[in-house]
C-alpha cells in the first residue's frame, strides 16, 4: 500500500503502548482537503493516525507508536479513554445526519487492507474492531449505519452475528430492558442496568443496531431478536 506522509502537530510522544483497538470514523467534513486541514490544524486538537479519501489514498497523519487524538471520552468493557490503547482510522465521508454518504468501493478495499495488515502487525482481535459511536453513542454516530459492516466481515474483519427476520414485540417490560442492558453492558457498551429505556440505552441501541444489524435500525427495544444477536456476539468475543 501506498501511504502519504502528513504528519499532524495534534499528538502525544509514547516510548511504548499497547494497541488494542481499531477505531473507524468519518470525517463529517466536505472534501479530503477540509480534513486534512482539519486534522493538522494544531489549535483544533484532533487528529487520527490514518486518514483516507474517496478514491482510497491512505494519509498518515500520526506514527502508530503514538497517541492520536481521535476516540476523545470514550470506553469499552474495562478501558477508559481509548486513544492510548488504539490506532484512529478516519474515512473521507460528509456524514449527514439523515442523508447518509455511501463509502466507495475503492475506500472500501484499501481500508481492508490496511486493518488486516495492522491486525496483523499487532495482534488486535476482531472483536476490538469497533466504531466510534460503539465507543461513544453518547456523543457520536459514525461511522453510521451505511458503513459496510457486513462486507468486512466477509473479508474476515470484525464480528457479526447471523440475522434473523424481524420479531417485534409492542410493549416491552422492565425486565426485558433489563435483560438487554446486561447484554449490552456485557458485550462492551457502557450504559446504567436500571430497566428504563431511558434516552442513554436508546443511543446505545442506535449504536449497537448501527453497527451489527442496520436492516432493524426503525425498530428499538421492543425488537426480540436484539438478545439474540448480542448474545451469539459475546460467544464469539470470548473466543
């Protein structure tokens, strides 16, 4: 692969660390250039350690030894503010809320390359191949639900679980959400187990469905197959 060298003043030096996770993003922005700019721009204090545009061309921007400033308030299982633990890959992408960009075929394939080889080269499960709002849903929802989860997976990257048709339940009880709280909290999203389907558990559930069934995004909570995935999920995590 071929990688062009932009290097962003927005860093922290690390002798040593332990890389964990894969953290995809988009960039929200319009065009490569308003990212790169963005990203370099030493008083916005924000970067990833890789960038690429449309056509599939891989900038990077921050030496994968360091820390780059890409996951912000963030956590997953046990670990707290990912940055130190994981390598920020941003992809060239406007991001509308509502009117969501697909990801080229080009784009597409690079990224699989370069997470294979980083998979690789530092040993990152498939289960810590996660999104931004898996690690954040409080606060954002790339890299939304037009992502190509699915196709990944079939490339032999992340986790996915089989998919079911639909089963939807009008009322759900205090139990159930329950139940599903424990699951989501177990599987790796950090949420409060109280039995409300409080506003939290709902953008966690937006994140959840994002990522492992985008086809069921209109349905919530009351969706009886949720237990189901996230239980196949947490087996195939442990494995």
């Amino acid at each position: 692969m071929k990688i062009i060298s932009k290097p962003s003043p927005n860093f922290e030096l690390k002798a040593k660390r332990r890389i964990k996770y894969i953290i995809i993003h988009y960039t929200n922005l319009p065009s490569t250039q308003a990212s790169l700019k963005h990203l370099l721009n030493k008083r916005n204090k924000v970067s990833a350690h890789y960038l690429l545009d449309q056509k599939g061309k891989i900038y990077s921007l921050v030496n994968e030894k360091d820390i780059a400033w890409h996951a912000g308030i963030s956590s997953w299982k046990a670990d707290k503010l990912l940055n130190k633990k994981s390598i920020g890959i941003e992809l060239q992408n406007t991001g509308t809320a509502g009117n969501y960009e697909k990801f080229p075929n080009q784009q597409i394939s690079q990224l699989e390359k370069l997470i294979l080889e980083l998979q690789n080269k530092y040993n990152i499960s498939n289960a810590n191949i996660l999104g931004h709002s898996d690690i954040a849903p409080d606060r954002k929802i790339d890299p939304g639900p037009k992502f190509p989860w699915q196709r990944l997976f079939k490339n032999g990257i992340g986790l996915m679980p089989k998919t079911y048709p639909s089963k939807v339940k009008k009322n759900t009880t205090s139990k159930e959400i329950k139940n599903l709280q424990i699951l989501l909290k177990k599987f790796g999203y950090n949420l409060k187990v109280n039995g409300f389907m409080d506003k939290h558990t709902l953008l966690v559930l937006y994140a959840f469905q994002s990522h492992y069934c985008p086809n069921e995004l209109s349905v919530p909570g009351n969706n009886l197959n949720l237990p189901r995935y996230l239980e196949e999920l947490i087996k195939l995590q442990s494995q």
